[in-house]
C-alpha cells in the first residue's frame, strides 16, 4: 500500500513539473507589456457582424476579412467585440476589419479620434495567452496607476497565432 502511494505521489510531482514546464515554453508566464503609444489608433475598414456566436456568417465575415488582408500587405486582421455574449444562443456584435489609411468600398471605416492609447502586447501560445478579461482588467489597473481614463473601447490586433495587441483608446 506504501509503495502504490509513494508511486502515485512521485508520478503526480512529476507530472505537475512536466505541466509546469510546458506551460513556461509555451509562453504561460510571458508578463503582459503595457505601454502608452502617444498617436492616434489606425483607421479600420471591416464588417459589423450581429447575430449569435455559432452561426456560419459570423466565419463568412472573417473569411472576406482575411482575403482583404491577403489583398493588402502590411495589414493585421482587428475585432472589435462591442456586444460579447454571455453564451453560444446570445446576440454578439462585432467589428472586423483590418488596417487601413483609406476606405475600401462596401466595407466600414472607422476612425479614431483619441490623440493616444495603450497598448498590450501578450506573446505566447494561444492555448495559455490570458483571457481577455484579465488583459482589460490590466489595463484598467495601468490606467488608474498613470492617471489615464479609458473610453471603453478594446480593439484587438491579431499579429499571428501567438501574438495578439490590445489598443486602448484614451479619453
């Protein structure tokens, strides 16, 4: 009976090692970089999509997003979830576009007219990147210690697969 504990025990403090360890490479301790970009947010153009989470227009829209951004070299795929459902039956609205200076026809353009932001850089795999909350969470605490107010507005810039920004638009 000793020996099946002691083998469980030594089993699981390996295991837990081991989980510990791949979390590490896989970027799961990368502290979040929060800094204050004194200029204006890009200019998107993009779709607003509403309608529930699962539905197959929601993937048409990123879909038509992702070829205007193969169309245009330099620029990164952006959301802009205004409405987030609480679950997989709850109306979403959501913007998603891509940089751009000019508007593309039949797509929205949006501009910004805050003068600076903060900008979030989380680099890491994305099956261990924190939440979104947790990131709107430390850029509330950063804004609060530098006497900054947010608008409330959280616009991700999706990098590649392990790297997402998050720009803060201040007031």
């Amino acid at each position: 009976m000793k020996k099946i504990l002691l083998v469980a025990i030594a089993v699981l403090s390996v295991l837990t090692i081991v989980g510990y360890w791949g979390f590490g490479k896989l970027g799961g301790n990368t502290p979040l970089e929060i800094q204050l970009i004194e200029n204006k947010p890009e200019n998107l153009v993009g779709i607003t999509y509403r309608g529930t989470p699962g539905n197959k227009e929601l993937a048409e829209v990123f879909q038509k997003m992702e070829t205007h951004k193969g169309l245009h070299p330099g620029s990164h795929l952006h959301t802009i979830y205004e409405v987030e459902p609480a679950g997989k039956h709850d109306t979403l609205v959501v913007f998603v576009g891509i940089n751009q200076n000019l508007p593309i026809s039949d797509l929205e353009f949006r501009t910004f007219e805050n003068e600076n932001y903060l900008l979030a850089k989380i680099k890491s795999n994305k099956w261990v990147m924190p939440n979104p909350e947790t990131v709107k969470e430390k850029l509330k605490d950063y804004a609060k210690e530098n006497k900054l107010v947010l608008t409330g507005v959280y616009i991700d810039k999706i990098i590649n697969d392990n790297e997402v920004q998050v720009i803060a638009p201040i007031k």
